[in-house]
C-alpha cells in the first residue's frame, strides 16, 4: 500500500452521475423482471371504523384480473407492528388505510378493478385535529417511548419557575409547525418475486438490511431466504428508512401468483397517507434572561401527534438542552394519539422543527433585551453540555456565528423593524442558529477484498439515496486504504453484501465509514504479520463490524451552524419573497466539498419551503388529506429560491470517528425556517409564530401585529 493523495476532501464528480443522465441507472420500478403482474391497493373510505362486508365479484370478473387480497384471505403475519400489519383484520384505524389490492395483467387493470372493490363500514367518531384536542385535554396527552436513549424525552435542570417568576426579562409564547407530506421524487415503489430460495425485493428504501429483517419477521422466513436489491433510490428524506405496509402487501401479492414477479408502486396522492409525514406540533417556550441578555432559565415544551397504529414521536425538544448556558432548564415532549396516519422520519426530525421554536423565541428575547439576535447567543455559549455536564468534542457555533455576519454583511443592519423599503418591498434580515447531534448507528460490517492486481473489492449494503453516498463512500475506502480512489470497486445496495444501518440522521458515512476502516485496518495487519506485507495470488479478504466509539461518554458531539436570510415583504399584497439565504456551518470533515454543497443547499431550500409554503391540511370531516398532490400541496419551486449560499468553517474533530466527519444531510434545514420568520418580523414588525408564513397572516401589514 502507497501513501497517496487523501481523497477526501475532494469535489469528485458523482461516479453514478453518467449513467443517471443517460437513463441507465435503474430505480426500482425499472429492473427488468419477466411477465410482471401488477398491483393497486383498496383504500378505506372512513376514517374509523369496522368491515362489515366485502364484494370482490365484480373486480374479479375482470378480464386480466390475477386475484383480489383482502383481510379475509390475506395471510397471517408474524409481526405486532401496526404499520406492517397490513389485512390482518377488519378494523380501520384511519382514512385511506389499505382494506384490500388487486393483482391483474396491467396497472391499469388493476386500477380500474380495485375501484369495483365494494367495502361496507360500520363508521365510528374520529378526532384528526391537534389543535382541538390540546386544550383542556391533558390527561389525553403522554409522554412518549425514547427514540435514542442517548436522548431523553425530558430534562430537568435546577428551578424553571422560580428562575422565571424573578426574571427582569421574559418571553413566553406558543410556536406551531405544520403537518408536513414526504413528496421524494421517486415514489414508494416494489418488486416482489417469491422463488424456491425464498422472496426477493427490488425496491426505494433507506436501508435494505432493515427491510430484509422487518419481512422476514413479518413472513415467519430466515432473513437469509430475504434479498433485498436498492441500488439507486430517487430522494427518501425520512420516509424510507421504516418498512411500511406497501412492501408487505407487494410480497403478499407475489405469493398469490408465485413465481411471477409484482410490481406496486403507490401514486402521489396515496403517499400522503401511507409513508408517514413529520407531524405538527405545538411547542410553548419561557425564557427568562437578565436585562443583560444572559439566561437564567429555558422551558420548551411540545406536543404533537401520533397514530394509534404505531407511536412515533418527533422529539422536538431534542435539541433544546444542547444549545444555550443558563442554570435552570425544562424540556417536556407530549403526544395525542389520533385517528391518524402514523407519522415517521423526516429531514432532521425533532430539531427542525423544535429550533424553529427555540429560535423565534430568542430573537424575541433579544428584541426585549435591546441586544443584537448573535450578541445575545454569543452571551449564552455554554463552555460544557448544558444537560449532560461534559465538554463538547468541539464546538464552533460562535465561529459560524461571526462568519455567517461577516459573509452576510450583517454589520449593516438597522436592528429597527420596518426601517428598509425599497419600491413598495419592506426588507428584513434574521438569523437563527442550528444544531444537529453527530450519531453512529449500530449494525454495519464492511468486506474488504484486496487483489493481487492493486484493486480492492469493498462491499458493504449500505444504500446511495441521491446523496451522493456512492462516490464519498468510496472516498473514504482509498483513504482508509491509502490508495488511489480509482483503486477501489465499491458495491452496495444489496442485502447479499454485509449487512449496514440504514441512510439516515446524517449518520450513514459515520456508520459505514468507521466500518470500512476498521475492516481496512485489520487488512493491514494480516498482511503485515501473514503475507509480508505483500498480497496473496489469491487475494485476502477481511470483514468488520463498526467499532463502537470509545469517546462517546466522555464527549458531547454536535454540529452546530448558523442561518441568515433576507426577506422581502410588500407592503400592499403581503407577498413574501426570500431573495438571499446563507449558512455556515460546523460539521467536521467534508468528504466531497461538492456533494456536501448539494447537502446543504438542499436542506436549507427545504427550510424555506417549510417557512412559507408546505402544510397538509386535513379535513376534520372525513379525516384525509384534502390537498393531496402537488397541484394543492405547495413546495418551494425555482421561482421561489434566490441566491442560496453553503458555507463551511475547517473543524478537525478527533472524537467523532476515523473520518473526523459529522454528517450534512440534515443540519441544512434547521434554523432556516425560524432565520426566515424573524427575518420576516425585522420586515413588517410582524410577529409570526404559526408555519407555514403566508401573506394572509401579514394582511393588512401593520407594526405590532401577532399571530
């Protein structure tokens, strides 16, 4: 082995990118499998309720028609979660929830024969409104099941109350986020095949190893007898990590024809209802601080929904003990169960929206204490982990702070609302800080395969959702074998391969990375003391599994940045334009500067979208989704997004992994929402505290105003 070039650091272009222009990269739907079936799921037509009766005559008549799957011929499953446990019974826990599926010749017979499906209910009352059932309800409330048990659901730190009753400076306000739809480019698509070696799925997922085990457990199979196939996936976001009722029904399905293959891809209105959202919320923030600006207590407290299918809990509060110094501090994290859809993962779930909070009720703190939005968090930075006491494994949000005011010309800016108009626009600047922890996900092992011919072989079934994951990946394989990136033939995406945590929570290259240097660590030493250092004829070949992190409960670890946004507001329509946001961040080691960029460009475009445009809006009535397709469901489109720049300061963290890297999938989105409402408040001297911000909300545009 050479010393060579480190890899990463590199702006490489994406090795898949060729054959993704050129259409030869296949997605799920597009493997090519021989004289597929397809299928069409039945969906309830009550929100709550019980089947009293199916007639499937008429869909099975059909010319084409394969078979129709319902509760009462579909087979017995070995899983309690709910989400998997698709026609297990004739119970319907929300609207749009699978109650049957056709298998014909065509898609569009199936379609057509599942619309001829006749389902009778016995409707009972639902409840789908968050708003409705806070107030005067909290014995409906309760504390939800830990996510990570590195995180709590809730702190307690010191005398909230009494630090706050003494305050000379409070704020206290409740801040909401809206129910948001997962809308990837590629919908939930599978392919399911059962042969005599068992099942085999091409499908759009976030972690096949996951996948693999969730359906052998649900089909009562060895997860060897499960492959699963996902080479390329077009945008996942969340909404993939989980298995979901829509591959089950698919492997249901194939067993019904066995040894045809079935294709199922869900459209995009159904994907509203079956893979998952990140919930709203309602989150209630005290600050108490000296007439100096330094805090002597925060209290965030949330409540959101989940379903009674299956708890998720979004953990809004998660980053809040993370973020500021002051002696006495509360975080307290609620759920309702409602007749609802279950929801799931999304884009740095808890801090995304939970910073929106905290960082509107900061910029309204500095507001009261006469202070600068950055001198009063520079005043709070605490010297240790607030919460758990140790000291952070580095911390550099103050850096991206000033560096962020620096780029952004912040210096110049008149902190008196409603001071800047030009041609009719009422122009605002805001800034918010982000925070993001760094995790390695347990599960990951890494083949190395080293050949006589200088070539080495590294397989692992971790899974490229879009993010460029294939190229940095291999980056970290030539470094971690010093050698020339082009040296290294990396495979993933294939349960055949060894097994890997699923691509989310910015933890994928800290997982899988750490795997593959350990396993190329141990390559070294068997050369070293078997082989003489040379390769074998026959090659050598060494696996791995992710080492655990010795410094783990000796550091804290986070990224931390920070986001700036420029607001337009016209004074006469309320129109809201963001024509400038920036972000620095602190995130470690960048493997591929270009990817990154793209990281984080993104997830900050998604904040704006989540500032002033997405929000599902349920029908209290029928308990759906009314705007459910992007016709209704606004997200930020080109016309919507100016000059967005990504910025990253030099952080060398020995802590956190081999690479030094920690992760920039989901940091990018969060503060940019709360960067853009204060922005919007320095515009109009309009306080809004409720996502998404429209121009109803700014209507008539007057100083003071609150909602």
């Amino acid at each position: 082995m050479s010393t060579t070039t480190p890899a990463i650091g590199q702006a490489l272009d994406r090795f898949d990118g060729p054959e993704k222009v050129r259409g030869l990269a296949p997605y799920a739907f597009e493997h090519p499998v021989e004289h597929p079936a397809y299928l069409f799921p039945v969906l309830s037509t009550v929100a709550v309720g019980r089947i009293t009766g199916i007639d499937c005559s008429q869909a099975s008549a059909q010319p084409g028609v394969l078979g129709v799957l319902t509760h009462q011929n579909a087979p017995r499953l070995g899983t309690d979660d709910g989400e998997l446990r698709v026609l297990q019974s004739d119970e319907v826990a929300f609207r749009n929830q699978i109650v049957g599926a056709v298998i014909a010749e065509t898609s569009e017979i199936a379609r057509h024969a599942a619309s001829l499906v006749r389902v009778d209910y016995e409707k009972r009352p639902h409840n789908v409104d968050l708003q409705a059932e806070v107030p005067g309800h909290r014995e409906k409330l309760r504390v939800p099941n830990e996510v990570l048990p590195l995180f709590p659901m809730d702190t307690a730190d010191g005398d909230v109350d009494g630090a706050l009753a003494s305050a000379d400076v409070r704020v206290d306000h409740v801040y909401s986020t809206q129910w948001i739809s997962h809308n990837s480019l590629e919908p939930h698509t599978t392919i399911a095949c059962w042969t005599d070696e068992g099942l085999t799925l091409h499908l759009s997922t976030q972690g096949v190893t996951g996948i693999q085990g969730a359906v052998a457990g649900a089909f009562r199979l060895d997860p060897s007898r499960v492959r699963v196939i996902s080479p390329h996936v077009g945008g996942a976001f969340g909404s993939k990590v989980l298995p979901r009722a829509d591959v089950v029904l698919a492997a249901m399905a194939a067993r019904l024809v066995s040894g045809r293959p079935v294709k199922f891809v869900l459209t995009r209105q159904q994907t509203f209802s079956l893979t998952g959202y990140r919930p709203p919320t309602i989150q209630r923030v005290r600050l108490g601080a000296g007439r100096d600006g330094r805090l002597v207590a925060i209290d965030h407290r949330s409540i959101e929904q989940t379903s009674k299918v299956k708890e998720f809990a979004e953990h809004s509060t998660r980053g809040t003990p993370s973020m500021y110094a002051a002696p006495n501090r509360l975080t307290q994290q609620w759920v309702a169960e409602l007749d609802v859809p279950t929801p799931t993962i999304m884009r740095a779930p808890g801090e995304a929206s939970g910073m929106f909070a905290l960082e509107s009720a900061m910029d309204e703190l500095a507001i009261a204490c006469g202070l600068d939005p950055i001198e009063l968090r520079i005043r709070n930075e605490p010297d240790k982990h607030p919460h758990f006491g140790l000291p952070y494994s580095s911390r550099n949000l103050v850096t991206c702070l000033r560096e962020g005011a620096r780029r952004f010309g912040w210096e110049q800016r008149d902190p008196t609302p409603r001071a800047r108009r030009e041609g009719g626009w009422l122009v605002g600047t805001g800034v918010a800080a982000a925070t993001y922890p760094v995790l390695r996900l347990p599960g990951s092992k890494a083949t190395i395969r080293a050949g006589a011919d200088g070539r080495y072989l590294v397989l692992i079934a971790a899974v490229d959702i879009g993010t460029g994951t294939r190229t940095a990946l291999t980056q970290v394989a030539a470094d971690a074998l010093q050698v020339d990136v082009e040296q290294i033939d990396l495979r993933l995406g294939d349960t055949a391969y060894p097994p890997a945590a699923e691509e989310g929570a910015s933890a994928g290259i800290t997982s899988w990375g750490a795997a593959i240097y350990a396993a190329a660590d141990q390559l070294r030493q068997r050369l070293s003391t078997e082989h003489g250092g040379t390769v074998p004829a026959d090659g050598l070949e060494v696996t791995a599994d992710t080492p655990e992190n010795p410094y783990l409960k000796q550091f804290a670890m986070h990224s931390f940045g920070a986001q700036f946004a420029e607001v337009r507001v016209h004074e006469d329509t309320g129109e809201i334009r963001v024509p400038r946001q920036l972000g620095v961040f602190a995130c470690g080691r960048i493997v591929n500067p270009k990817t990154a960029r793209s990281q984080l460009i993104g997830g900050m475009t998604w904040g704006l979208s989540m500032a002033l445009h997405e929000q599902s809006v349920p029908d209290l009535r029928f308990g759906h989704v009314i705007n459910h397709d992007l016709a209704q469901y606004h997200i930020s489109s080109n016309a919507d997004v100016g000059a967005v720049e990504a910025h990253w300061i030099e952080e060398d963290d020995p802590y956190v992994n081999p690479m030094r890297t920690k992760g920039v999938g989901e940091i990018g989105i969060v503060g940019a929402a709360a960067a853009i409402a204060n922005a919007v408040y320095h515009a109009t001297g309009v306080r809004i505290r409720e996502l998404p911000i429209t121009l109803d909300k700014l209507l008539p545009v007057e100083e003071g105003s609150q909602r």
